[in-house]
C-alpha cells in the first residue's frame, strides 16, 4: 500500500486554538520577518540576508555579512512565506517571494552555484569546508522553499534553480572518479531532497538522499585535509558524536550531539527508509527513537540537554534549568516523527509530535508573534540565568531576533505548514493525528475526498469531522495516549471501537458525521527515577499541554513549594491570553516566618503551611514579564 | 585586655581522631611533598618548585616550569615541615628545610627580589603584572614560613631572608613619590605581615599590611598600563570582584569573587582590625561574615559557588553538584573565623570555624594523605560528572597531585598546624575553641600554665581538661551550638554555667581536672528556602560532621530516596575506617519494577518502598572508590 504524500496545500488549518497564531504569523511575523531579512525593521539586528544574495548578484556592492549558514534565513522565510498564501494569498508577500527568488536566481553561477557565503568571501573554498560551511545545509533549506513555492502557487521557477544546484551537487559528491566520498557537515538536504523527489518523482533527488544517509559516518569523517577528526578532538564537544559521525546510522544506538542536526539526520533518514522500504534502517530508527523518548527527552518535548554543543548528553541527564531544548529541535523531533507515522502509524509517534508542538515548539514564540525563544528551560531563576556561567546559553525572556537566526523562521514555517502535520495517507487509508480544525482535501485511489474537522483540543476532549468522498476510505482516528473515555459517535450512533496501534478505525460514507470525545484529566507526572533532576517532583499535564508555574501567577521562591500528590489538580478556567484552561494545585510552602534572611540551615523539621500554586500551559510562560518559572516541583 | 599571639610550638595535639591523620601527614605526606617538590615522586606530575629556585640561583641551568606562583607551593611545604617538627623533629626534614631556605636565600637578588618565575622568565616584567603576577602572593606564603619556621627552630634565617624581601616591598609599593600605589593581586601578604609583626613587633610589617588592607579597591585598580578594568571586562568572571578590588573593605557589602582571595583578604583584614582597634573594620568584616555564613556558604563550610572564577556568586546560590567548593577556601574561612574570635570571642564564629575544618578542609585529602581534592562537591552523580560541561572543574576523585598544587600543602600545613586553631587567649583570658585533645603551654600575666585536654570528640561529646599552672586565669570552655545538656564537672563537682557569647566561664586551680560533656545526636538539617537546590531536602549532621550517602554504601539512584523527617537518624558505630559513628536513615524508595529503563514520565504517584540510606561523614567520601555520592536527600 502506497504511502501517499499531503501536499501542504491540501491542509488548509482551521481551528480555534491555532487559527490567531497562524493569522499571526501570516498578517504580521511573515512580513515582519520580510522587513528584517531585507535590513528594514527598527531594533532587530540587520539580517543581511537578502543582501548577501544581491552583492553575489552583483546587484550592489559589499561584504558578506552574518553567519555561514545566513542563506538558509531566507529560505525558511520563502518556505513559511508560501505556506501563508495558503492563508491570505497577499500580493505584497507574493511580489516579495517573486523578488526573492530572482535575486536566488541571479546570484546563482553557471555551473549552479549558489552559497553567498562562499560566493562573495570565500570563492576559493568552495566545497572545502565540508565539516563547518554549510553550503549543503544553505541548498536544502532552499531546495525545501522551491517544493513549498511550487506546491502552493504552482511556480516552479526556485525549483528549477535548485535543479540545477542539486544536478551540481550530484556531480561534485559520490563515490565516482573525481568526486568528493562524504556528507553534509549540518543534515537537512537529505529531507528536502526527499520532498523533491516526492513533488517531482525524479529519482536522482532520492538516490542523493540515499547516499548522503547511508555514506553517513565513514571515514574519512568529511575532507581528508578537513583533518576534522584532529581539530575537532580539541573540543570534546564537537567531535565526529557532534555531527552524528562517529558511526553508520545503522551502528548509532544513542542519539548523540547537536540535536538539530540529529534530528534532521533521522528525518532524512526516515523518508529514505520509506521509499527504500528498508526495515533494517526502521529498525535503525526505532533503535534511536527508544533512546530519545525513553531516555533523552524532556516532558515538554525538548531534546538536547547541554548549551555546549547545543547537543544530547547521557540517558538520564535531564537538567531543567541549564539545557539548551532548541526550539529548531523540538521542530525537528515533530518533523521525525511525523516520518516515523509515515512509515508506522503508532500512536507513540503522534503522541511525541503533539508533546513536541505544543510544548518546545510553541514556547519558543511569544504570544506577540515577535519575540523569540532559542532555549526552552524547563525552570528558571531569574537572577541566577543573568549571572551563572552554565547558564550563559539560558535567556531569561524572549528576544526580538536572533544575530543568528534560526528558530524564528523556523517556528513560523512550522506554523504556516502545521496543516502537514495533521494527517499520513496510505492509498485509501488516512490517519488523523492531531485533533486541529482543519479544512482537507485527500486524493484517494477511490477519489477524492474532503474532511472538514472542527475541534476544541488543547482545552477540551471534542472534535467533529465530517467527511465527503467516495466510500472505499478508511480513516484511523487517534486515541491520544492520556485520553479518558474515548468515543466516536457517528451521525450521533455509538461506533464500538477498533484500536490499531492506537487508532480507531472507521469507514465513512459521504456526508458523515464524526464526533470524537475524550475526557482530558490534569494528572501529576512523574519521571523515571533514573532522571536525578526530577527526583522527588511531579509536574502537571493536561491534554498534551505541560503546566507550569509562574511568578506573576504565585510570587516567588517556586522551588519551595511541595505539591501534595493526593490532591489531584484542579482545573479552572481563565481569562488570561484569550481564555486558557488554568491548574491549580494544593501543598505546602516553608513558613517563612521561621527563616531570616541571613540564616542557611536549621534543625528539621521546619514549620510549613498549606499554600497552592496556579499553573499554566508551559507554552505560555514569559508572556506577563521577567519572572521566576518552574514545571518539575517537589511533590509528596 | 591585649590579644596574646599563642605561637604554634605552644599547642600539640594529641587526639583520638586527629592523631592519626596528623602522624600521616608529618611521617608521609611532608617527606612525599619534598619529594614531589624535587621532582622525584613516581607517578606524581613534576612539580619543578626547588629546581626553579636553584635555576634562579645558577645552582642549576633551565627554564622556569610551573604556574607563576610556583614558589608557593614550597613556601607551604616550609611552614608545614616545620610543625611537622613539633610531632617528629626529624633530621631528614630539617635538612630538608635548610636545603630549601640555602636554596632560597642564594636565589634572592641583592635588593632582596626573590621571585623565581620573574628571576628566571621575566626579568624585566618585575613589580609590573600586579594584577595576575603573584609575586606578592608568593612573598606572604614565604613569609609565613619564615614565622613557622622560627617559632619552631628558633633559627631566624628564613626570616632574615624575608625581611630583606618585605623591605625591598616597602620600598616599592607605598604612597611615596615614585612607588606603586597599589594592592596585592591575590591577597595573602597582608595576613602573612601581621604573623610577622606578632612574632618581632615590628610595626613595619604592620603598616605595609595595614596599607595594603586599607587601600584595596582604590584606583586605578592595581597599575594605569595593565588596564586592568578595560581588559578584565572580557571576561566577567575576572573583573575588579575577583580581586575583592571592585569597593574599599568598608563598602563591601557582599562576598565577592575568587572565593580563596577573598577569604584571605577577610583574614588579613581582620588581624589588622585587632591591631589598629577599629571598631568600623570589624563591623565591615561581620557584614561580610554575616553575609558568606548567612547566604553564601555550604553546610560543609564551602564556599566559591562556581568553577568560572572559582568563585562566589550571587546570595543563595549553592549549586550542591557544580560547586567549586575549593579545600583552600574552607581554609580560609577556618583561618577568617580564628582571628574573628581573637577580635571577638563569639561561639558563632568558633562553630563555623569547626565546620570548616570537620568538613570540607579534611574531605580535601584522602584517608591514605596522599589523594587530593581541589573541589568539594556535595553529590556525585559519576557518569554526569565526568560528561558534562558545566562539571568539568568537578574531579570525581581525589588526584595525587595537581599541576596547580595549592590545595595538598595547604591542607598539610593546616594539619600540622591545627594547634594554632585550638585557643585564642587575651591576658589571662583564654577561650577552648575546639575540643581536640591537646597539651598546651599557655604564657599569662600570671604566669605559665599548662592546659591538657583528652577528647573524644568528634565522635563523643566528651572531654576532659586539666589545668596547671597558677591562679588568675579564666578558661572560656566553648558551648558549641548543637550541644545538647551541655555540662562541666570540675573534680568531679557539676559547674553553675555561666555563659558569654556562648562560652562557659570556668576560673581554674592549679590541677583542676574539668570535665565537659556534651550530647550530639544526629539531626536532620534543612536549608533556608531561599536555597533552591536545596528546597525539599535534608541532610543530616552531628556535632560538628555533616553526614553524606555513598553508593558504596547504598547503590546507585541516591536522588531517588526520600528521608521520612518523623523518624530520627539512627546512630551505629561502624569499623570502616579505624571505627566511625554512621548514621542511618528510614525512608522511602521507587519501586522500580514500575519503571522500565525506556519509559521516561508516567502518571502520578509511582510506587515507592521502604528503604534506608546509610551515611557515612562527608569527608569521608571516595575513599572507598568512584561512585554516586549524596549529602542533601530528598526529605518529607
């Protein structure tokens, strides 16, 4: 049975939750950014982006500026950018696409050469600098802008500049005679190569992919006079683990270094699998997936838990207030599992996505649509994140952009396409992951076929999805992991439930209405004790959102409450951000009457008193000002 | 009432518990240290200190190796050796010593210069790196071995070879036309010229120190064409704090900075204090010492919150696994308390100054005297320990000798000097600070008396004491702060208690036996809730030992034990070690058949199990091999 790919355009969202996010992102974030690419938003720093295109297309004159990757801003401004038309199909935004993708076009050699950075600053290095350039990094961010461009206006003019960059990259790398043996230094083309073997059917993109996933890990790690394996061992933390080359995919069994890179890596690595219907390489997969989710990943989906090397660490090593949690790898998390569902639709896969979007991914844009998260902690103290070095890599409020840029464009890409995340399809069978109000159109062996969902997730258990199309279609209905009492009724009936892998399977007729119900508790969380930083804590969960406690809701000294584990939560509607479902949970807190200023340790047991604590989806702290916030509290 | 200097020939101790470690340190870890000195330890990292000072004394020929304030490390050795002549007046290390002063004095210049690192590398750099030369650093250590060395031989020739060098200083550093207007880099002079001034009045030692205590912080901050100010800037673990330079003594409101440099500024301050009788100095020197005991420092008499800069933080900031902790600086704040008690006999001082001593200076060397740890961490989670960034100041072992040696003849030279700690006496008032058996001659107005204590601490809370020596004297007998039914028998009569600042006011005949007793029991402690990494957990201590859980004791998954508060520790006496007190605690554990090694969150409450956590005294730890280690439990 045929997997079938969802065009982004297919997926138009929807949805109650999601819809002023998204309308924010395309009104304002995606113009906005547009302003600072091009060096035009007062107190953002200059991007420079769109200048570095120009100078190397000899349209204007001077250096390049920004870091080495700066051309993949603009390319994940492109890729979000169509995605919004899907929304408001602007004339601004697609005059600022076309302008766009002619200054690409004009920057672009000969030969289809198109990295700025090495075309102005650096045009005897070319393919030299394989291990830190990222010129491959740069042409699949574009590659993946192209598919999305074409996919939603039909244009396929930055798809053919990108042809000829990756007929480029064809000939400069493989195992031929003259040509360079190796990989990307930072992965990411091999997943937009796969989208463009999907949106075209050429398998040259695919046999790239192939090679650069399977290649990956062989020695010599990148160049030969790279001497990457030297240098690189004068920092422990970007040795060949950093770049996931210590070894074959297939020989990795823990996910190790820059977490970005990670999990781009296994993305790529999971659409060859699709295609290769390889199991040794799924196995592979589910070999690193065990260990990310079983033992490397936070409750609010983050990975990657060290700032040096922006990178995983050990099993177990969960720090709450020094990890690095990148926003970019909470994206990448989703993007793999969303692979993964592709390849295997469990429902463990959706339920690590959701955590994954609704979690790191959301707090790492401020309800503003302006101001930015790279770090996600999952505690902070303000005074102690402004002034210990290990926590240098920490920023206690959200910034307007970053000098480098990464998970602003990112986050609104991931916005603008969320509609790619809903549904997989193979043949006539379609699976809904996640319960966002959505408008689809599904191109079935049976015909086509729309679903029309309407839902009221995060804060409730209820969506309604009405179905028109040709019978012959079987729809796969989530059972979310933490759901209580899941039903579906159809055209108001009862259905009994058949669970597969998690999902409840149904065969609509036209015109069918599906009503999906599911109790959601706010439940206390524990970690696994091998998790030392979570010992003797519990957070709060609802849904898929993680809860957390702030300042301005409960003062401070946070850290100091103790939650009592028998009194289940309490769920409280609340006016704050649009309306939100709040928790609040009862403990005890430290009688300060019994602690002066200057004393440090007493006599046990010290006098507490009975206090409760407000919380709110994780995903929202950092709105109300600078403030302590804390997830994992002490729990009894 | 005039402060009596009691000279470290006075007091020997003799004691149950210390005797042991003491006899190890003058019988193996004096001669071991010369033989490293002397580059002649197998398996230990060349030091090259003597080879320097006979390179700088063309005994030899060769560069100058080491850090530049190499010089120290033999300057330790030297007042070390020389208490170590108190216990054992060993012909091997005498000769050493003059070997070592012959040396030293055929490498001092005709004006008195004597630091090899600018003898031999830099000649022309003399008295022109304030800020980071430690030439004034290595002159104080120098200095104070000259003093030890002639209270203990009564041969002066060291000390003659450091007045020539302190009178060389005295010329260069002043107020006067044409001298450099400035303060020691790294304070330890200052406390070292007040030794000197006590041991031959001579007021000449006192100005230069009264000088440098009072003019630190002015600017520029230490010379114009450092730019110093300017160039520590770029890194902020290094700036004017560091060096306690950012404020005059009496604007420091907080402990800031190098946590050894600060604490033995503090030191220095507070003899000049006594000498000049200012009441404004010793108030500063209590804000200060209000604020590192009342927010800064460790249950184990730590302090230096961080590895960058090996320094204080910000107020209850006390990171119990990233700490830095350095045995140098439980040192210096052992070395602070004494002279606080000698300007004001409060017990408060007198049972940080035991903390210290009891816990984080003596978990500096290991049972065998020939390990060492720089830093003292209060959990060890190995595998983190060894992996992580933010640990990598922390050493998971104690290591034979460190290629910057300051700590392992700093904890030699406090061990064969710990009579010094043992009383401070005015006129004919004299105030028994610890409770370590000891005999001591005591020169009062009255005449000599002799003071002999037999103790069983700190395992008992039981000593006896028996005076002889004539009428007129007053003991002050310490009523430490965790004692409990606290009583004096005197010939076998109880004693009215009469307390000052909580000490017992006892006025002895001549062959009164006095016979203190006290009880300990082991306490849980808690931590000030300002204290996150603290907050929901508990320790335990008796009398003056903080108590941790080692996984040679109790596994692995030390986070994971809760303590249950409502059961008292229990006490049992163990063989490990020649016979210690240990302590056991009830509580609960994870059961972990309902946690498989893949699943990381799970709905609360987990269930848990009895179980107990046996402890052993904290610096007792890791000596029995690598492994987790835990002071603060979790604790309900």
């Amino acid at each position: 049975m045929q997997n079938v790919e969802i065009g982004v355009g297919q997926v138009k969202v929807n949805d109650g939750f999601w819809n002023r996010r998204i309308q924010n992102a395309v009104e304002n974030v995606v113009p906005y950014q547009w302003r600072v690419l091009n060096d035009r938003e007062p107190g953002a720093e200059p991007s420079h982006a769109m200048q570095n295109y120009r100078i190397a297309a000899g349209l204007a004159e001077g250096e390049f500026q920004g870091f080495q990757f700066q051309d993949s801003d603009l390319a994940k401004w492109i890729e979000a950018a169509s995605y919004s038309l899907i929304y408001d199909d602007s004339p601004e935004i697609r005059a600022a696409l076309r302008e766009a993708i002619d200054v690409i076009g004009k920057a672009q050699q000969p030969d289809g050469y198109l990295d700025t950075h090495y075309i102005i600053k650096k045009p005897d290095r070319k393919w030299k600098e394989i291990a830190h350039g990222h010129e491959l990094y740069c042409a699949g961010h574009l590659l993946e802008a192209a598919v999305a461009y074409r996919a939603v206006t039909g244009d396929d003019s930055l798809l053919r500049i990108m042809e000829k960059n990756v007929d480029l990259i064809r000939s400069v790398f493989g195992k031929g005679e003259g040509q360079i043996d190796s990989y990307p230094g930072h992965e990411e083309i091999e997943l937009a190569l796969m989208k463009a073997f999907r949106a075209t059917g050429d398998r040259k993109y695919y046999e790239l992919a192939e090679y650069f996933i399977e290649n990956r890990g062989s020695r010599p790690a990148f160049l030969e006079e790279e001497r990457f394996l030297e240098l690189s061992g004068q920092n422990r933390w970007l040795e060949a683990d950093y770049h996931q080359a210590h070894a074959k995919l297939r020989d990795q069994k823990t996910a190790e270094g820059h977490a970005v890179r990670a999990m781009y890596f296994y993305t790529g690595a999971a659409d060859v699998a699709l295609e290769k219907n390889d199991p040794t390489l799924k196995a592979a997969l589910d070999t690193l997936w065990k260990n990310v989710t079983g033992r490397r990943m936070y409750v609010t989906g983050g990975v990657g838990s060290q700032g040096d090397g922006e990178r995983f660490t050990i099993d177990y090593d969960l720090p709450n207030d020094t990890c690095y949690t990148e926003t970019c790898a909470a994206i990448g998390l989703a993007m793999w599992a969303l692979r993964m569902l592709r390849l295997d639709p469990d429902v463990r896969y959706a339920d690590v996505m959701e955590r994954a979007l609704y979690n790191n991914v959301l707090s790492g844009i401020s309800e503003d649509g302006e101001h930015y998260f790279y770090v996600n902690p999952l505690m902070l103290k303000p005074d102690v994140a402004k002034y210990r070095r290990d926590h240098e890599s920490v920023e206690p409020e959200r910034v307007k952009w970053f000098g480098c840029a990464c998970c602003p464009p990112n986050v609104i890409r991931t916005l603008c396409g969320l509609g790619s995340y809903v549904y997989t399809q193979r043949g006539g069978d379609v699976w809904q992951h996640l319960y966002i109000g959505n408008e689809a159109v599904l191109h079935t062996p049976a015909g086509d076929a729309s679903l029309s969902t309407v839902s009221s997730m995060p804060w409730k258990g209820r969506a309604q999805i009405v179905y028109h199309g040709p019978s012959g279609v079987t729809l796969h209905l989530r059972v979310p992991s933490y759901a209580k009492d899941f039903a579906i009724m159809r055209n108001g009936e009862p259905v009994s439930l058949e669970l597969e892998q998690g999902y409840a399977r149904v065969c609509p007729a036209d015109g069918d209405c599906l009503e999906v119900s599911f109790g959601m508790d706010a439940q206390f969380v524990q970690a696994n004790p091998r998790v030392t930083e979570d010992c003797g804590k519990a957070c709060v969960c609802r849904g898929p959102l993680v809860y957390c406690a702030e300042e301005a809701d409960n003062g401070t000294l946070l850290g100091d409450f103790t939650a009592d584990l028998a009194e289940p939560p309490r769920v409280e509607e609340r006016e704050l951000f649009g309306g939100i479902t709040g928790v609040t949970v009862s403990g005890t807190r430290s009688d300060m009457a019994g602690w002066d200023e200057d004393t440090l340790y007493r006599t046990a047991p010290a006098a507490r008193v009975p206090a409760s604590l407000r919380l709110i989806p994780y995903f929202l702290w950092n709105n109300r000002g600078l403030g302590e916030m804390l997830v994992w509290m002490n729990a009894r």
